[in-house]
C-alpha cells in the first residue's frame, strides 16, 4: 500500500519524502482542477516539478479534474496543447473527472495513464467498467461515500483488470455530500449572508444558530417522526453535516481489501498542517500493517480503531 | 412544448386520484431519482400501472452502489417484458446505470438525469452553459440526446451559453437540487467509529415529509427531501424562453 500526498510547494517533497510518501500530485493554474487551490504555477513550470519529483524517486501525478470549466476557460487545443506539455514533461499520470476530456484525451492518444478523479464518483462495478474500457482508466479513487463492503465488486473488478483502486484517508477529507456534486460549495444557487470560506457551508454546516426546520410537504401523517425528523436535520445541517461512511473501521477493511493508495489531498493545508497529517497517515497504515494477518479481521479491526482513534 | 408530472410518494394509492393527476400531461416521471435505497419492488408495480394509461412514462434512476445495481438489473428485465401504450424512457443519473443498459442491450431512450447531466452542462440563475465540445461528442457517441435541469424561471431568465445542436432539454420545477448526500441527513443513523458500515442504512423517513429550512447564512430557504436539498426556482420557463433554450419538456415536480 502506497501513500500519496497533494503538494502546493516544489519545496515540499524532500520534505514528504522522508516522511514515507511515495506518490504526489499537484495541479496548475492553467489546467481546469476541482477547487483550484493550491496550484503551482502554469503548465509551463511542470517540468521541473517532475524532474524534481522523479530525482527523489517519487511518482508525480497532474490534478486536471476540474468538472465544470465553462467553454471560454476550456478551449480545447489550448487545453490540449498544455496538457501535453505536462505529459512531455514525464508526468506519471494524469487525474481527470470531465467526461469531455476523457474522450478528448482518448482522440489525443497522449500515452499518460488516466487515473478517475473522485470528483466523477464511481460506485459501482459498472462505472468502473465504463471508464476502464471506454478511457482505458489506470487506476480509480473511490469517493469517501462508498463504504468499504459496499465497495468490494469495484476492489475484484479493479484487481482482475489491472486496475490500481485509491482511498483517501478518513480523517481529512470534509465534504459530506457527493463531492463534484455539491453546490453548496459555492453560492451560485443561493445567497449567502456574509463572507464564507470555501466550502463553509458544506463541510461543517453553517455553524451558526441552529437551521430553522418544518414540514413543508406532509406525506404521512406521522406527527412524531417528523418532528424527529425535523430536528435531526437542524442539528446535522447546522453542525458536522451527514454521517460518514468512511470511519476509522471501513478504512481498515479498505487496506485488508487490498487497496493500492492512500491519498491525502487537502490543498488548502500549510506545508506543516500537511506534513503532521502525512506522519498520522503513516504511522496508521503501519499500524494496519502490524495487526493484519496477526488477528482475526474483527479483532485486528478492534485493535486498529482502537489505536487509531487514541 | 412537452409537459411531464414527477409522481411522488403515494401516487398509486388511488388510481382515479393518480388519472386526474395526470390528465393535464403527457408524461408520467416515476422513480428513485437521487436515492438507490428507495429502489423497493412497488416500483414495478406502479410501472405496471403506468404502462395501461395512455402516457408516456420515463423512469427516474438514482446514482447506484452494486446493490442499487442489482435492484436495477431485476427491475430493467421486468419493465422489459411491459407494453407501455406511450413512449418509454428511462433517465440515468450514474455511468454504471447506462453501462448496464447497454450492456443487457436494451434499446431504450436513455436520458442523463439531473445529477449526470452537469457534466455536460452547468446551469446559472441566469444561463445555461454547455461545458465544452467534446463532451456533447460523447453524448452522440453513447446516444444520449436529452439532459434533465432544473432552471430558475424568474426575469431576466437563462440564457445558453455555448451551443447545444441537437441536444434537447428537460426542464424540472419548481426546485432545483443543490447538493445530494448518500448518507441522508433526513434519516442515517450515525455511524460509530467501530462499525465497518455495510451500506446506507435507511428507514424511509423521507417518505413521511419534505421540510423547509431557514439558516442565518443563507437568504432564501432551502428545501430538504429525503437526501437532496434544493432551492426553490420558481414555475415553468416560458415556452419562448424554453425554444431558445433547447427545452420542448417540463416536468412538474410537486413533491420534489
């Protein structure tokens, strides 16, 4: 199992390196990303990233998985022309979501390993298909609501087709909602009262007072379970969101399903945020290393949410 | 201009009440759009019931995990063996959902649901944007030739931005989805850190109601229905507005 990191910083990967990384990924200012933070410069500067990356051993992925580019910002030769200069750079692969670019960077034969952003989320064994044999997709990141048992076709059909699976850590990764599907992020839809951080409204409610709740449509005449109903979804939606599929126990089962990465992809953290989070991930899959096989599931379970969440 | 009612909880509890619901329209939209734990055998029934109506009936699917999957698989080949007197279509919100259409080759009308559809296309308050040429190329090649929306109505009212050939429109009010979750705010239990989930567990409190939400960070309230919340977008666009836009489908969807 190998841990992958995002990097902001060409200066953060000695310094991941030592910290047990293997794989990182980093995006551009002028290649469509989901949530464009952290970009490093243009298309231009990525090959020295690359070089830099592949001197310390390390295997060096684009993020181009911005979902929603409108056509004047996605043009696409020019897109094209610089997608291909990072690939002439020596960029391992490249981590894509737009169904669009799939099929350009299909027309374009570029020769750079896809790998399915979990921004366009693969749920099921026939989305993994569709991608694999119609974009020749390399490897697939599974979206944080997909429970671990839930994903166990997706993990077979991967491994008898050669395909690498991707996890992200559960413990920092916000959005509740099904990311590249959620609005919320942005006000586009809505008017926010005041200034909101990215993703303020989705990652942990409004954090206000708490959302005022009432039945606008009756369908049953249960009085009861819908007052409940009502004043669970005020606190959820005011304070932590929904509730996660991927806890400290489906993350476990994920690593005994034998899945290839590990990812860390919060763009937003400081180069020390980062390399704290990076040493927790790691000593947990090490942790995960050292009960597996030793136990049984359930009990090296126990033990690793145990540590884990000590 | 094509009008459509989505049926919602308790549609089929009365067959006369469901007839004059339907009357004023020429389409029946039925089905799970957002939530594959609402994929539940009454939907072949209430399909059944449609296929004797003289209307034309799109079946709605949810974004799906292997379990919805299967759901579907068993529903396709039992709606397979209906005759609809209407047209049939069947509108997918997930790749793996037309993946298995295809691959059982049933030649069926597949539309992309609104979840699908912002792939390809991002509607504004006052626009709709075709996100870029190459995904309407695949459109053509999987022979999808109408996406789902909702769209704000009110003044100065969407414009298209890009162009759209021959794609066509169906345009959903009066709310629009914001955001969808799988694990449902309405219902979900949480979730302890020693439990592997097997799944989203559900006890159909969506069923019961749909509510209204006022925040103090955002000016308009939202609604929530079972694990989607929306934003109310107003009434149907204009048939003039809907022409420029590609859109010859309304759907009414009282019930969210």
């Amino acid at each position: 199992m190998r841990l992958l990191s995002c990097i902001t910083d060409k200066r953060e990967l000695p310094v991941f390196r030592k910290l047990g990384v293997d794989e990182v990924y980093f995006a551009v200012n002028d290649i469509p990303n989901y949530a464009s933070a952290g970009a490093i410069g243009t298309a231009a500067g990525a090959r020295e990233i690359v070089r830099a990356a592949h001197a310390l051993r390390l295997k060096v992925f684009l993020a181009a998985n911005g979902r929603e580019t409108k056509p004047e910002g996605f043009e696409k030769e020019a897109l094209v022309r610089k997608i291909k200069l990072v690939a002439s750079a020596g960029v391992d692969a490249l981590i894509v979501s737009s169904p669009g670019l799939f099929f350009t960077l299909r027309e374009e034969k570029l020769g750079v390993p896809l790998h399915l952003s979990s921004v366009q989320p693969c749920f099921n064994t026939g989305t993994a298909k569709f991608f694999v044999e119609n974009f020749g997709v390399s490897r697939i990141i599974l979206p944080n609501q997909l429970a671990a048992r839930e994903a166990d076709g997706i993990l077979k059909y991967c491994k008898s087709a050669g395909v690498e699976t991707e996890i992200f850590f559960y413990k920092f990764f916000g959005c509740p909602y099904i990311n590249g599907a959620c609005y919320l992020h942005r006000p586009r839809y809505y008017t926010a009262v005041g200034a909101q951080p990215e993703g303020g409204m989705c990652r942990m409610g409004s954090c206000g007072s708490l959302a005022r709740v009432s039945p606008e449509l009756v369908f049953r005449r249960e009085a009861a379970a819908i007052a409940r109903t009502a004043a669970r979804l005020s606190v959820r939606l005011s304070r932590g969101g929904a509730p996660r599929l991927l806890n400290a126990a489906a993350f476990f089962d994920y690593c005994l399903a034998g899945v290839d990465c590990v990812k860390y992809g919060t763009r937003t953290d400081d180069t020390p945020t980062k390399a704290a989070n990076l040493k927790r991930i790691r000593t947990a899959m090490d942790v995960f290393g050292k009960l597996a096989g030793r136990f049984s599931p359930a009990e090296a379970r126990r033990r690793f949410v145990e540590a884990a969440e000590g | 201009m094509e009008k459509g009612l989505k049926l919602g909880p308790g549609a089929f509890r009365d067959k006369t009440a469901l007839r004059r619901s339907l009357k004023a329209f020429d389409w029946a939209y039925f089905g799970p759009e957002f939530c594959e734990n609402l994929l539940e055998p009454g939907l072949l029934e209430g399909l059944r019931v449609l296929s004797g109506e003289r209307k034309n009936v799109c079946l709605l699917t949810p974004m799906v995990t292997d379990k919805g999957l299967a759901a579907l698989e068993g529903l396709f080949s039992a709606v397979r063996k209906l005759r609809f007197k209407g047209r049939f279509e069947v509108s997918v919100n997930d790749f793996g959902v037309l993946d298995l259409i295809r691959r059982k080759r049933w030649d069926v009308r597949v539309n992309f649901g609104r979840q699908l559809a912002r792939n390809f296309m991002l509607v504004g308050r006052d626009s709709v944007n075709i996100l870029n040429q190459s995904g309407l190329a695949l459109l053509e090649e999987l022979k999808v030739g109408r996406l789902e929306t909702a769209l704000f109505s009110r003044p100065p009212g969407p414009r298209l931005s890009g162009p759209a050939g021959a794609l066509r429109f169906t345009a959903f009010y009066p709310y629009l989805d914001v955001t969808v979750t799988r694990t449902c705010l309405a219902g979900m239990p949480e979730v302890s850190p020693y439990d592997s989930p097997e799944g989203v567990r559900c006890a159909r409190e969506c069923l019961n109601a749909a509510y209204r939400v006022g925040s103090d960070r955002i000016k308009e309230d939202m609604i929530v229905g079972g694990n989607t919340i929306f934003v109310d977008s107003g009434g149907p666009v204009t048939a003039a507005m809907g022409k420029s836009l590609g859109v010859d489908r309304l759907v009414f969807c009282p019930d969210t």
